[in-house]
C-alpha cells in the first residue's frame, strides 16, 4: 500500500473513520487504509482479505 494512488484534482483521500463506518479500529493502516485479512475475526469463521480506500469529492 505504499504505492501513491493517482487522484484527480476534484477527490481528496481522506482516512477510514473506525466510528462512523463502525469499523474495528485495528482494521484501519497509518495511511488511513481500511485493510482486512483472513486472520481478522478467527473466531467467527476468517474474513476475506481486502484494502481499500475512501475518497471525497471536492468543490471547483
């Protein structure tokens, strides 16, 4: 995940809330990155992995 993600100049990154997305706080990287993998919630059976990010729109 270090490698830039190219954005366009009318979205921003911002970073993965743990509150209002209700995701587990351990799940979310430095950058801000929502990552899963398929040792997260052993007990209730593994995840799938993914990563992801969140974008917002800007104004012009």
């Amino acid at each position: 995940m270090a490698a830039p993600i190219r954005q366009k100049e009318s979205q921003n990154q911002s970073q993965a809330a743990p509150s209002p997305c209700r995701i587990a706080p351990d799940l979310v990287t430095a950058e801000g990155y929502l990552k899963t993998l398929p040792c997260h919630f052993p007990d209730q059976g593994g995840m799938d992995g993914f990563c992801a990010t969140r974008f917002e729109k800007t104004k012009k």
